[in-house]
C-alpha cells in the first residue's frame, strides 16, 4: 500500500493521509445524487381552510369523549377513506395514542389499506413519543400490508426505528423487505440503514452491509461514507475513521458536516489537542469552517475536559466568523474560567459580553463574585451591572445575588458582600465616595437572607454580626429574624445569647411568639434545667403561650434516665399548678421512672393519681405498668392490669402478653406463661421472636427442655425467623438441661447462618461437655472460643 503526504503542517499531517490502491472502502465509482433525508408530506396542512370535509368529519369524532368505534357517524366515514385523508388526520392529533386507534381503526375498514406515507406519518407519532413497542408492532404491520413502498418512504421508516435505538428490528425489517418484494431497495435505502448502524456503532454489522452493497453493484458515494464515519467515530476506532475521512477529502467530498462529525467525535473521546488541530488544518486547507451550532457544542466539550484555552479559541473564531455567542455561551466559558482561578480572564470576557449587549444573569454574576477576593473589585463588578436599572431592579438583582450566593452554599461570600455594600466591612483606609454600592440601602430581605444562609452552615458569630448591623444600619428587623437566631443559638446550646436577644426583642416593638419561647425552653430542657424552665413557662403563662409536649416531656425523659423521677414528678406538679395540665406522655415517662429505680407503689400511685384527673391512658401507658409489676416479680397485680385493659375498652397487644409471659416465666410458672400464649392465639395477635424466645428460655430454666424445642418447631413452621439471641437462649438452655449434643446441633445451624454467638454459649457447651466427660468436645469448643475471642 503507497502512501503520500500532501504538503501540510506537520501538526495536521495525520489527517490527510491517502491510501492508494487499497481493497477498501471507495473502491467503486459514486453516483452524483443528493438524497433527501426527510419524509416528504404529501399534503401540506397549514390551516384549517386545506382540511376536507372528510378529514375535519373523522378528526372532530375521534376528538371527542367518549367515542364509539362503531357509531353510524364513523361507519358512513369509513367508505370515504383514502390515503391522503389518513394521512391528514393522523397528523393532526396531539395525542399519540389518539392517532394509534384511528391508524388501527383506518385498518380495519373494508375497501382501505393503508399507503406507504400513512404508515410514515404513524411512525413518526410514535418515535416522537418513543412508544418503542408500538412502533416495533407497526414493523411488523408494514410486512403484511398490500401497500407498495418506495425507496424513499421505506428509508424514513428506517430512520424512525433508529431514532429509537431499534437497530436490530431495523435491519431485520431491511432483509424481509428485500426478499419479500415490498420496495425495491436501492443505494439510498442502503444508505439509510447504514445511518441507523452508526448510530449504534455496530462495526461488524455496518462492515458486512457495506459490503454487501459494493457486491451489489450500488455506488459508495459520500452518503455512504458519511455514515461509515459516523460509525467508526461512535465506536472510537478513529484509524479507521481517518481512512474514511482521506478517502472522502482525497474525493473532494469533505463538507462542513463531514468535518463535524469527526471534529466532535474527538472531542467526545477527550481528545481537545486533535480536534482543533483539525479544525484548523480545514479552515487552512479546505476554507471549511465549522457552523455555529457545531462551534457552541466544542466550547462546551473543551470546558468539560478543562481545556479553558482551546475553548477560548474557539470563541474567538465564532466572533471572527460573524457569530454572536448566547448567554449560555458565555457561561460555560466564565465558569471554567472561574473554576482556573483565571479571573482577569473571566473579567475580560463579561466584559465583552456586555459590549456584545447581552446582560448577565445571577449565576454568571455570583460566578464572577465567588472567585473575586477584592470586596472593591466585588462592588464595582455590581455597579456595571446595574448601571441602567432604575431603582426597583437593582434591589431586586442585588436580593438575587445574595440569594443565589447563599444557595449555592456560599454564605460567607454573601456575608462578605452584605458587609462590604454597608461599609461596615471596608478597610478604614477606603474612600466610602468610591466603593458606594448604591444610595439606597439594603432592605430587610438582603440581612434575611444572608442570616438565614449563615445560620444554616453554621457561622453563627457571623449572623450575630450582621443582626447587630441592621440596628446601626437603621435597616428594620423582624420577628422572623429574631425566632430564626433564637432557634439556631438554641439548638447550638448557646443558652446566654438567646436571652439576650429574647430581652432586646421585649424591648423593642417586636413581642416574643410562642415559637420564641419554646426555643429556649427546649434548650433549657435539654440542660435538665428544671428552675429555669419553670421560671420561663410562668412567663409563657403571662403572656398567654402554651409550652410545647415534646420539650417538657424532653425533660422529664431525661431527669428519669438518671434516676431522679422525683424531681420529674414535682416538676410535672408545678406545671399543673402554673395551669398547664402535662401530656400522658410525660406522666407515663415519669411513672417510667419510678418502676426503674424500683418505686413501684410510687408509680401506680400517680397511675391511679391521672386516671382520677379524667385522663385515659392508652395501652402503651398500661404496659409500662405490667412491665414495672413483673419486674418486682407482681405477676398477680400485673394480671389484674390486663383484666382492667380489657374494661377499658382497650386490646392488649403483643408487647402486653410478653411482659406478662416474661414475668411468669421468670418466677417460674411457665403453666401461665402458657396460658398467655394461648390467649395471644385466640386474640388473633401473631407471636414474634420475642415471645418464642422468652418461653423456650423459661421452659429450659424450669427443666422442660422438650417443650422448648416443641415452640422452636412452631415458631419455625410459622414463618417467624429466630434471630441470634433466640439461638443463644435456646443453646445455653438446652445445656442446662443436659442436652449439650442438641445444643450443638442448634450451634451449628447458628454458624451455618453466619450467626456468631458469645463467649458464654461456648462456656455453657463446655460446662456441659465436662460435666459428661466428653474431653475431646471441650478441647474442640475451646479452641473455636479461642477463635471467637482472637475475631473479636
């Protein structure tokens, strides 16, 4: 194979090469015919005037709801059928699935079959709402059908299907139709099945039509070669793409097209150096230049892949060749820019973009903003901007600047801008006269928003201090204001700062809410502040606000947590006493308290105590109770809670009953324990792995081993799976009863599970394992302690 080299820099040498006398792609002569690529519609609808009687007759029925596929009306219509007239109509609805029942019904009316340019116009409907399946089912339709199709017609079809990504059905409809006779295939139809290849980059398959197209005797022109391009370029194998594009440029076939094609594919394959070395060797070589679209698509490639400088050098071409860069343009460019830490560039480039008499939007400006260090250079930046906006707009860009600073998560920017437009923030060296952002003043919306953002991302100092600006400033607070800085020094457990502010609000215009007070109430609750917090509910009181459930029942959770439910239970009383009667929640979590550290008649007291201020404990409440009773081993009182649940009214649920099988099995009357279980059963309540484990522990501790493993088969059957503490219940209790050799079994079920148990089932093992002398099963549970304990 010879090959030459036209005279070219040797930078864009690479892309001219022209293979001579090869078995190859072009080896046939082309055919000069321009094939269009687009449907041509038969009949123009442009207003309702061209529209026939028949066509408005058949769109205003099958426009209406509900319709009847068998109406007298369609029936009459039916006989009137043509072609053109579906084809009109079809393209005429909104609704693809309108258009599909007609093109259906249109089917299957006597004496009318369907043209080649009405199955076009349904397979247009349906790619353009990408119903796949649809159009899958019409490519099937189209082989039955007694309609001829020209090349022309059949082509678009094809493209429909690749449109979609249905290669495969578009090359299989492509060999039924050849042998079936339905079109009589040519060079354009070929061409068009190979655009619907490429677009897949199916090498192997666009290869073998290729060639079957050169047996044929069809000419490789450019329409061929185009999408052979675009092919090798999809599936990156760019060798092969540039024997394509020499063949092409050796022809005198490279357009302005072809070149993009390639151009772009680098660039997709992160090529940036490559493609603009081939743009320029075109523009060099060729006098091709690439459009404005194209141009648009590189910028946004180059910049993606960080190539700034490339993109600018493209930017610099589109004006050179008359082109207006868009807004959008111009952000990806500022953007990158920014993102380079190349600000004087970026500067430069808005500035062209003003000249260019386009105004820049928030973001490019919170852009620019973001990577200018200089509060100087920020506000001239601003003043530009708005230079022409009446008052009105500039506070409303001024709003939206800060507002977009701050979602983007740059609050503290926003704080610096705020500063730095109020004075407050300027060197003292700085002339005021020369950095005025504008005569009027920020208003209460600016300070709102950038507090807002900088108590969200947690710069609370920096809020305050902006807060504290608004007064100097003469700039109006609000209440909003005041809850949203209480709120957050509240949640950041900044306790003095928050009464601070509630005090300057007490004296100003401003009258603290209920949200106000119960900020700092949660604060003080979860300080176990209980002085405090009584001291501020009265002051509620006085001003007519209710403290909210959840802090005062905060309180009262965490006092009991550390054992002190007397001080819980006063602090409830002394609500009660200010006129603000505490929530169940809070008496339930209190008489909580008492059962845990063992003030079991306390706790019932005060249960009884409620109930008799006519509240209605719910089971939850009835629960604590039990538990409370069993726990101080009162099963029998615990019983006579139940028997008082269901008197109530109330349905005992399935933590009830396994407290109370939990508080028999522990004082060893696993009869009743039983018998609980069996009225679980009867109540249609559905026993979980609590329940089965609580009894097959209680059962192996009272020495009924085979009971145990009687409920372990049951809850199994059952469909409720045991958990790892279930099989550590049930394996130290077997040992206990002697059985260490179903023990085990039930231990490797547990490791077979990768279920690790702990070291007190291998001791109960090898306890048990001694005690029958079995020497070599304690050496071998030894060593897999061993093991566990080394894991761990």
């Amino acid at each position: 194979m010879a090959i030459c080299v036209t005279r070219i820099p040797k930078t864009a040498r690479r892309f001219i090469l022209l293979f001579k006398n090869q078995s190859s792609i072009t080896s046939t002569i082309c055919m000069n015919t321009n094939y269009s690529i687009c449907l041509i519609q038969r009949k123009h609808i442009c207003s309702n005037a061209l529209i026939s009687p028949v066509e408005a007759s058949l769109i205003s029925v099958f426009n209406k709801r509900p319709f009847c596929l068998e109406s007298p009306e369609l029936q009459e219509l039916s006989s009137k059928l043509t072609p053109e007239v579906v084809e009109t109509v079809l393209k005429s609805f909104r609704d693809w699935r309108l258009a599909h029942v007609f093109f259906n019904w249109a089917s299957n009316q006597e004496g009318y079959s369907h043209s080649c340019y009405a199955y076009n116009a349904m397979a247009g409907i349906l790619s353009s709402a990408r119903q796949n399946a649809s159009l899958r089912d019409l490519a099937v339709n189209l082989l039955t059908s007694s309609s001829f199709w020209t090349p022309g017609a059949f082509g678009y079809f094809l493209r429909c299907l690749g449109s979609q990504g249905l290669v495969k059905e578009a090359n299989s409809l492509f060999d039924q139709v050849q042998a079936s006779g339905v079109c009589v295939l040519n060079s354009y139809s070929y061409n068009c099945l190979l655009e619907v290849i490429a677009k897949v980059g199916d090498v192997g398959l666009l290869e073998y039509r290729l060639n079957e197209m050169r047996n044929l005797g069809w000419p490789i022109d450019k329409h061929a070669l185009t999408p052979v391009l675009q092919c090798y370029c999809n599936a990156g194998k760019f060798d092969k793409a540039l024997m394509v594009f020499n063949d092409l440029n050796d022809k005198g076939w490279v357009d302005q097209h072809i070149l993009a094609v390639l151009v772009l594919s680098y660039s997709k394959y992160r090529e940036v150096d490559t493609a603009f070395e081939l743009i320029e060797w075109a523009e060099s070589n060729l006098k091709i230049s690439l459009n404005e679209k194209t141009l648009c698509v590189l910028i946004h490639g180059f910049v993606k892949e960080f190539r700034v400088d490339k993109a600018l050098e493209v930017y610099d071409k589109m004006r050179k060749l008359g082109y207006l860069p868009d807004i959008s343009l111009y952000d990806v460019l500022i953007r990158g820019l920014c993102k380079n830490k190349e600000i004087e560039k970026a500067l430069m480039l808005y500035m062209h973009m003003r000249e260019s008499g386009i105004s820049p939007d928030v973001r490019i400006i919170c852009q620019l903003l973001l990577c200018i260090p200089e509060e100087r250079v920020m506000i001239q930046l601003l003043e530009d901007t708005w230079m022409d906006l009446n008052v009105e707009k500039r506070m409303l860009l001024y709003n939206s600047v800060l507002t977009g600073l701050v979602n983007g998560g740059y609050a503290e920017k926003a704080y610096q801008l705020l500063k730095a437009s109020t004075l407050s923030g300027i060197n003292g060296n700085c002339q005021a006269d020369k950095i005025s952002l504008i005569n009027e003043k920020p208003d209460t919306t600016c300070f709102q928003t950038v507090i807002d953002g900088l108590c969200n991302s947690g710069k609370l100092d920096m809020a305050l201090e902006l807060f504290n600006d608004m007064g100097r400033y003469g700039c109006k607070r609000s209440v909003l204001l005041f809850n949203n800085l209480i709120q957050f020094l509240s949640n950041a457990d900044r306790l003095d700062e928050c009464f601070v502010l509630l005090n300057e609000m007490k004296e100003t215009e401003f009258r603290p809410t209920h949200f106000t007070f119960n900020c700092i109430l949660g604060c003080l609750c979860r300080r176990e502040n209980v002085t405090r917090s009584l001291d501020l509910i009265r002051e509620m009181r006085v001003s007519g606000h209710v403290p909210w459930i959840k802090n005062y029942t905060l309180l009262v959770k965490k006092l009991c947590e550390h054992g002190k439910a007397v001080e819980a239970y006063d602090f409830l009383a002394d609500m009660a006493k200010e006129g603000f009667l505490p929530d169940m929640i809070a008496y339930s979590a209190t008489i909580d308290g008492f059962l845990n550290i063992n003030e079991v008649d306390r706790g019932l007291k005060l249960f009884k105590e409620i109930c008799g201020r006519g509240f209605c404990p719910d089971v939850v409440a009835y629960n604590t109770i039990i538990k409370g009773l069993c726990k101080a081993k009162r099963t029998t009182e615990a019983e006579d809670i139940l028997t008082e649940i269901r008197a109530k009214g109330l349905v005992p649920s399935v933590i009830t009953y396994n407290l109370l099988i939990d508080g028999s099995c522990k004082d060893g009357n696993t009869d009743q324990a039983v018998l609980y279980f069996s009225r679980m059963i009867e109540e249609e309540h559905k026993p979980n792995v609590v329940t089965y484990t609580t009894l097959v522990d209680g059962l192996c501790n009272v020495g009924k081993p085979d009971e145990a493993l009687k409920f372990w088969a049951e809850m199994e059957h059952k469909g409720c799976d045991p958990n790892r503490i279930a099989y550590m219940a049930l394996i130290r209790g077997l040992c206990k009863c002697q059985k260490p050799e179903v023990a085990l079994i039930y231990l490797q079920k547990m490791e077979e599970k990768k279920m690790l148990p702990d070291t007190y089932v291998y001791k109960a093992l090898i306890d048990a394992f001694a005690s029958n002398s079995n020497t070599a099963m304690v050496d071998e549970l030894l060593e897999k302690m061993a093991k566990r304990v080394t894991a761990s």
